[in-house]
C-alpha cells in the first residue's frame, strides 16, 4: 500500500511513497524522502516550529495556481535524539487540512510525483 499527498486545489500527487515502507509515519503525520516530494512546487521559508520533542522544524510554503499556501509541510534538518529516523525528510498531517488530504492507495493507483 502506497501513501499519496495531494492537493485539494486540483487533486495534484504532492508526495508518494511507491510502498508504505518508505514513507515514515510518526505521530499521526508522513514523513517522505525529498525524491518522493514534488519539491518544485514548494518553498522552504524561514518561519520555525520548536517541537518539544522532535527539535526545530523549517515550514514549506505550496505554490498553486490559486497563489500560495502557507506551512503545508514542514523539515526537521537535525533533529532531536529518537528523531533521527525524519532528519531531511519532509512532513505532512496524515488528515486533511486546508490544502492537502492524505490516502492511502494500492500500487495499481500510483503515478509519478
């Protein structure tokens, strides 16, 4: 089973794993590879979320058609120590927000982030 992120906009892939393994799920959000994001359409900014147990996380800004969309997903560089598992990955709520709806699909419903 695969994780796929898309937009609400127009139901773009924004991030995929290709098996449920790669994708890293902690605390109720994804965690996906740089390569399985579609990174162009995204901007890391300088806003920051301290987490008090995964560290300092970096925010991603989603560019739409529609403009742009603030904190969508978000990094941890270097995080604390028992989060070293999501260091450079980059994360999104496993749950809809107000730009994106996570699902999980089988292998036949993949397609190139």
């Amino acid at each position: 089973m695969a994780i796929q992120i898309r937009t609400k906009a127009d139901n773009a892939i924004l991030a995929q794993s290709t098996d449920a393994d790669k994708a890293v799920l902690v605390e109720n959000c994804w965690y996906f590879s740089p390569e399985q994001v579609d990174i162009e359409r995204f901007t890391k900014t300088d806003r920051i979320y301290n987490c008090p147990y995964k560290g300092i996380a970096y925010w991603y800004d989603l560019h739409t058609d529609e403009g742009t969309v603030q904190n969508v997903a978000w990094v941890y560089d270097e995080p604390k120590d028992g989060y070293d598992h999501i260091a450079g990955r980059i994360g999104f709520y496993n749950r809809e927000t107000s730009a994106t709806t996570a699902q999980s699909v089988t292998s036949d419903e993949t397609t190139t982030a």
